[in-house]
C-alpha cells in the first residue's frame, strides 16, 4: 500500500447497511466506495496529489495510483531475478545478523563478483566490448568458463561462444540495491538474525538448522501485514536495549565517532583578513558577482574582487566606485522606470559624468524612501561620499543591485542565456545519443563481419591474409581514436560553454552545522559562509581545500553531498586557487625586486597592490 507523507496509509471501509439498489460513487483503483459525491471528489483529489510514496522503491512525488503501479512493477521486478542469482542472495541472507542496509551493501558488492545463468553482461570481442547472454556455466581444469550468446541490437542471440568467467564484466550492476531490498523482504519471515521462508530454503537447497553460534539466539518474526513484531518479550532494564544498527547518511549533528571510522583530518581555520565588516562580505560579492556577470550590459570592464573591496574602504570617492555607481545609474534611465521619471521632474541630464554622478546618487536615495539610505543625502551632495560608513556603502550598492535586476534590459540577457544553455543541453544530449547509436552499430557491424567469415570458413570459399587484415584492423582502430578524442572535446567544449552561460552562483553545499561553501570561477578563493550570515571567511589555497574535504564526514547528509560537489569541480577550484598563488607570489617577488633596486627611495602609494583601484580604466565605456 502506497505510504501517504511517507507514513502508513488505511483505506476507508464500505459503509453499513449499504443497500444493492442504493446509488454510490467508487473510486476505480481502490474500490473505495461513497455516499455523498462530495466526499467522494475530495478523496479522488487527495489521491491526484503527488504526497504518495511508493512502499517499495521509496519512489516519492507520485500520484496514488503511480505509486500503485510502481509498487507492482518493483514487486513483480524483484520476483523476476535469474535463479542461480535467487539462490546466491538468499544463501547469503539466511541467519545472517548484519542490518538490512549492510547486507544489501555486502551482496551487491559480491553480485558484481560472479556471474550466473541469464544474466546479460559484456565481454570484449575484436576489441570493442559486446553484449551477451549467460547460456551455461561449467568448469575446465579447474577454471570456471561460460557458453554466451552474442546479443544483436534487436535483443536477438546469434552464434555462441565459450569464454572465461574472469573476461566477463558489467557495465551496470545486475540488480539494484532496491530490488534487493525488496527480494529480501519479501523472503524472509524474520529479521535480526534473517530467515528465508521455509518454501524457499527447500526449493533452493538451503539448510534451515541455524549455526552454533545463533542457536540461543530468537530474532524477530514478520506480521503478514508487514510489520514487525518482537519474537521474545521485552528484556529487563539492567539487561539494556538491543543494539539496532544505524542506516547511514543520517543528519550530521546525530553523527558519532566510531572507532572503525576512518582517520578525519582537522579542518583547516579560515582566512578573515578581509577589509569590510564580515557581515558585509555577502553584499561586496553579490555587487561584485553581479558587475562581473553582466559587464557587457552595463558597459563596465571588469576588477578583481580585492580592488573593489579596498575601493570601497577608501576614505575618499575614486574612479571604480564612481564607475560602478555611473554604470547602473545609466542602465535605469535606459530602462525608463521609475528613477527616469525623477530625473525627468528634476530636469535633469541623461548623462552621468565622472562630476554630477553624486547628484544622480542623491536622486536615487530619495527615490528609495529608506530612512537608513536617504540620511546620507547631505553627506552625499557635501562631497564627503568617501566619509560614508562602509556597510553602508554596499548597503546602496545592494539596493541599486536589486533595481537593475529588475529592468528589461537584464531580463532580456537573462532570458537569452537561459535560452543558449537550453540549445546546448540540447545539442550535448543529441551528441551523446548519436555517439551510442554509432557504438550499437559498429557492436552489430563487427559481429556480422564475423558471422560472415565463419560461415565463409565453413564454406571453405576464404583465403585469409593476415598481414594485410592487421593493417586494415589496426587503421580502422586509429580512426576509431581519433572520432573518440573528437568527440571528447566536443563534450567538453559544450559543457565549458554552458558554463560560461551560468547566471546564477549557487553554493555547493553546507557541512555539519549548516555553513555555506560558495566558489566563484572569477575569484580564487572558497568562500564560507556562517549559518546566520553574520561570518565570512575563505580557503585559498590548494591544501586547505584537500584538508576541508579530507574532514568532511560522508556519514552526514550534508557533508556527503558537499564533498561529492568539491570533487566534482576539484579540478577546476584548485587550479584557480594555485593560479591567485602563484599571482600573489610574482607580485610579492616583483615588489621585492623594486626595494632591493633602491632601499632609500619608497615606493609610491600608487604602485602599492592595495591601491590598484586608483588606476582603474573602464574599457567598456559607453562614449
């Protein structure tokens, strides 16, 4: 029965005193049967909803019906298994002690060990891998060998073949972990240790007698609806609880050290120099993310993270932060909304120079109508900008943010790079489906070719010249090579490009207590955000990101899924990270080199790193 919530749902019974002549409403699938219509409809609508849970495959957001079906289709699945592979589970099954979750593990790793009759798998053939099918197992001198059939691409076998069981292999599992779930549940009558049903172990040949070891032992019985109910009484309280096995990944928090856990590295302790308020670290890089994705529309080239973090520290107003606020002041007036029409009732141009653009500033505070912006207008229209607390600075530059976003002009890109990404998915998943088409078809070619020439040999009608068939295979070969490594970089030339269409910079997950990790493919650095946003700090170099996911622990939720997403871009975070090293490394060399040159004259506040906002040019400008 489908599980409603993920919990355990009851069907209504019939109504009483139903009369044969009375008229009812019925619901097809559960023969549920109602008086009132109304009623009727709002059971039918409850079962619609996607709330439904296959009892089966833990399949979720399914109708009630689709959960019906899937919960047929696993059972029916499960039921279907080749039986010398029946035989191989339910020997490893019976009076075993481990957890269901543990033994499931153990079996599929050996599953994928062995091999058994009816089983399709693979096997190399005239160097390409080519499907088979298992027709008989046997032994010869000792070495365990396989009569297989060739399986064509209509599913259909041809001639046959005796190879070794070792030079067999599969290209996906068997079984699913789920369908063993199943036949193991659906085989056993008790659990801890498990037993098969009686019916089974006498089919199969398997000893009912449990060992020594287990023979004081009594596990626990399974109710033929399913449930489980203790086989003994409940133990005495000095006696203590029965140790139930955990089912891993659990919530991160509930994690406890075990003694057979492997080594964690300590985590490493996060950089924090950063010149802003750490509470303000989130706005500099949602300001900076935002200039940085959408430079061409704005018509400002980009800078690094760190020249506009010490741009808006400095006491005084500079040429990056004037561009910026230019930049987005032009893009609201092309847009025609709201802050046009202020400029529009104060008369003024709609043009931002490098002088007036602290008047345009003070416009759009008013505009806003926040307290907390709008009391900086005298301080603005003074020219003390640069006297602007700093939080506040990127409090503006958040709210000026949040009103480009809304004009036509980034809705439009947006909806263009959206657009693109889809065409490239689109073209990927073509290329991948031809590429399996191709691989089918040279499959199907290389086995008729065979067919051919063993019929030919039998017909004795073939003089073989096998030099000349070694050229022949082995320039075929390295054509073969080169369409592959063409293909190669046509996957990773759309996925490259997909990339670059990316809008949106999403954190690649949490750890234990609910921190945030954020990789920006401009900057080199990982980024960590606390739970509360209060907290910034960042990784940046190559083994602090190795020490972070060595101290990931993968029994928790969140730090599993955040370490498969560090090895996923492994690659390209730690590239970037050793690449802002090894910048940071010549500038500390080529400064060096400048002070040995002339120990009595200093350097210029000019040629300072943390000045190099003050020599910004916007190549981007719109003249």
């Amino acid at each position: 029965m489908p599980l409603f919530n993920k919990k355990p749902f009851s069907l209504l019974e019939p109504p009483k005193d139903l009369d044969s002549k009375e008229k009812v409403f019925q619901i097809r699938f559960t023969k549920e049967i109602f008086r009132d219509y109304q009623e009727y409809l709002k059971r039918l609508n409850l079962y619609r909803q996607r709330v439904w849970t296959c009892k089966m495959s833990g399949k979720s957001n399914l109708t009630f019906e689709e959960a019906l079906v899937s919960e047929h289709n696993s059972m029916e699945k499960a039921q279907n298994l080749p039986t010398g592979m029946m035989a191989y589970v339910l020997r490893m099954t019976q009076y075993s002690t481990l957890g269901l979750h543990d033994l499931i593990n153990k079996i599929y790793a050996c599953l994928l060990e062995e091999v058994f009759e009816g089983i399709e798998l693979h096997a190399k053939k005239d160097g390409s891998a080519v499907p088979c099918k298992i027709m008989k197992i046997f032994y010869s001198d000792g070495t365990k060998m396989c009569e297989v059939g060739w399986i064509r691409r209509n599913k259909t076998l041809i001639n046959t073949s005796v190879v070794k069981a070792a030079d067999l292999f599969y290209r996906r599992a068997p079984v699913s972990r789920n369908t063993l779930k199943i036949f193991i549940r659906d085989s056993t009558t008790q659990t801890t240790p498990w037993v098969i049903h009686e019916n089974l172990a006498k089919k199969y040949g398997i000893p009912m007698d449990p060992p020594k070891d287990l023979m004081h032992k009594k596990g626990r019985k399974r109710k033929e609806n399913g449930t489980i109910e203790d086989g003994r009484k409940k133990m005495k309280k000095d006696e203590g609880d029965a140790h139930v096995p955990i089912k891993y990944p659990i919530d991160d928090l509930l994690v406890r050290p075990n003694a057979d856990d492997p080594a964690l590295s300590k985590r490493p302790p996060l950089a924090t120099d950063f010149r802003v308020p750490r509470g303000c670290v989130g706005d500099l890089l949602m300001v900076w993310d935002f200039c940085s994705s959408f430079g061409r529309v704005l018509n400002l080239s980009p800078f690094p993270l760190t020249d506009m973090e010490n741009a808006i520290c400095h006491k005084e107003s500079n040429v990056l932060l004037v561009e910026i606020h230019a930049a987005m002041f032009h893009l609201l007036i092309k847009d025609k909304g709201d802050y046009f029409s202020v400029l529009q009732h104060k008369k003024r141009k709609l043009k931002v120079s490098l002088v007036t653009w602290a008047e345009y500033l003070c416009d759009f505070l008013e505009m806003t109508k926040i307290e907390e912006l709008s009391s900086n207008i005298a301080t603005v229209r003074r020219g003390y900008y640069g006297l602007i607390d700093t939080d506040m600075k990127l409090k503006i530059l958040r709210e000026l943010v949040e009103e480009a976003i809304k004009t036509c002009a980034i809705r439009e890109i947006l909806i263009e790079r959206v657009d693109q990404k889809q065409a490239l998915n689109a073209t990927k998943r073509e290329s991948t489906r031809k590429d399996k088409e191709e691989q089918n078809l040279n499959t199907e070619i290389a086995m008729n070719n065979e067919e051919n020439q063993t019929d030919a040999v039998q017909d004795g009608n073939e003089s073989v010249d096998e030099p000349a068939r070694g050229k022949e295979e082995k320039d075929k070969s390295n054509v073969s090579r080169s369409k592959t490594e063409g293909k190669r970089h046509l996957v990773w030339h759309l996925e490259t490009e997909i990339e670059k269409l990316s809008i949106r910079s999403s954190p690649l997950g949490k750890d234990r207590h609910y921190n945030r990790y954020c990789f920006f493919r401009r900057e080199g650095r990982l980024f960590v955000e606390s739970a509360d946003s209060r907290e910034w700090g960042y990784y940046s170099t190559k083994e602090e990101l190795d020490a972070l996911m060595g101290s990931l622990n993968v029994k928790g939720i969140r730090e599993r899924a955040l370490k498969r997403q560090l090895e996923k871009y492994y690659n390209k975070i730690s590239n970037t990270l050793e690449k802002r090293t090894k910048e940071i490394v010549n500038k500390m060399l080529l400064e060096e080199g400048v002070l040995r040159r002339s120990t009595r004259v200093r350097a210029q506040p000019k040629d300072n790193p943390s000045m190099a906002f003050l020599k910004y040019v916007n190549k981007w400008k719109d003249n």
